[in-house]
C-alpha cells in the first residue's frame, strides 16, 4: 500500500532527524563541559527535549557517547579518504585536514579529542577512535612500508592535533607538512 510506505519512511525520517538532534547536541555538552558533561538528562535539556526520548534513542551513555563520537570519525573518516584516494601530495592533504584543528574544524576536533581520552577507560569507543588511526597509518602506507615509521607518522599526527588545539593561535599546514615529511624522510635513513 502506497499510503504505508509513505508514513514509515516518514517516522524513518523524524527519528534520523531526532538522532542527528541528540547527537548534535551531545557534542555541544562535549564541547562545553567536557566528556563527562554528558548524561541523558543533560542532553534532553540541551536538545529541548525530554529524558526519556534520548533514552529510547540511546538506551545507554556509552551508546550515545559512541554515536557522537562515531559521528566525528564519520567526518575525518571521510575527509581523510577523499585525501588518501585524490592523486597529489597525500601529507599536504593531511597537513590541511590537521592544521584545520586551529581554525573551522576547532570544535569537532575538541569534541573528538574529549572522547578519544574518554576511549581509555571505555573500551566500546575504542573502534570509533581507531578509524582515525587506522586511515592515517592508510596515508602512510602510501609513503612507507615500513611499520615504525608508520606507527610514528600515526603518533605524530595525533601529537600534532593535540598541540594545535593546545595552541591559540593559526595553524601553518606548510610547516605541518614539513615535520610529516621529515618523520617519513628521517626515519628512512635510520640504521
């Protein structure tokens, strides 16, 4: 019945629609008060809506914290992928997305900082965060085979954003670039 079909996609579409709200306003908690801002009754008050619908959308903290984080890694994930299959200069790419930490993308790598940290003592947001890792070690492979020098080029990158958000103020992607560049060039040329 066509009439069916169109009501069903329509609750489908409100409860993406009320998904995407209660995430959205869980990384605003995130960015404001940190992490551990995060309850069900402070999301429903942030998002104008009551306790018991981010409950029925997320029956537990650690899977509303997993669908806000997974919803940052999306982002990267796909940024980082576009740089990873575009033909040019991979590690300018990375370089951008990275330095982007400082300027528009300031609030989601915030976001995404506060909950790789959380990762460490939550053990189911753990695979949300490693899709970053795992991309940039991608990138790298692109550059290298050798595994240090990846596992070094993915512990740079990181060190990267963190000091980037560390710092207020711009963030160079051509001086970015260089210290890529330098990890994979020195590490190389090590006996």
């Amino acid at each position: 019945m066509p009439g069916e079909q169109g009501a069903v996609d329509g609750r489908k579409l409100r409860g993406q629609r009320r998904r995407a709200q209660i995430i959205d306003a869980t990384l605003t908690i995130v960015r404001r008060d940190g992490a551990t801002g995060v309850t069900h009754r402070t999301v429903a008050k942030e998002a104008g809506i009551t306790t018991s619908l981010t409950l029925y959308y997320f029956a537990t903290l650690d899977e509303l914290l997993i669908a806000a984080l997974t919803s940052v890694t999306d982002a990267y994930t796909q940024r980082i992928r576009q740089v990873i299959d575009a033909d040019g200069d991979k590690i300018a790419g990375l370089a951008h997305l990275i330095a982007e930490s400082a300027g528009p993308g300031r609030e989601r790598a915030l976001a995404e900082r506060e909950l790789s940290t959380l990762a460490a003592r939550r053990p189911a947001l753990r695979p949300a965060v490693r899709r970053w890792r795992d991309n940039v070690a991608e990138l790298a492979r692109t550059q290298s085979g050798d595994p240090d020098t990846i596992e070094a080029f993915v512990a740079l990158s990181d060190g990267l954003c963190t000091a980037i958000l560390l710092d207020d103020r711009e963030a160079d992607p051509r001086h970015i670039r260089a210290v890529l560049t330098k990890a994979l060039l020195g590490a190389s040329h090590r006996p």
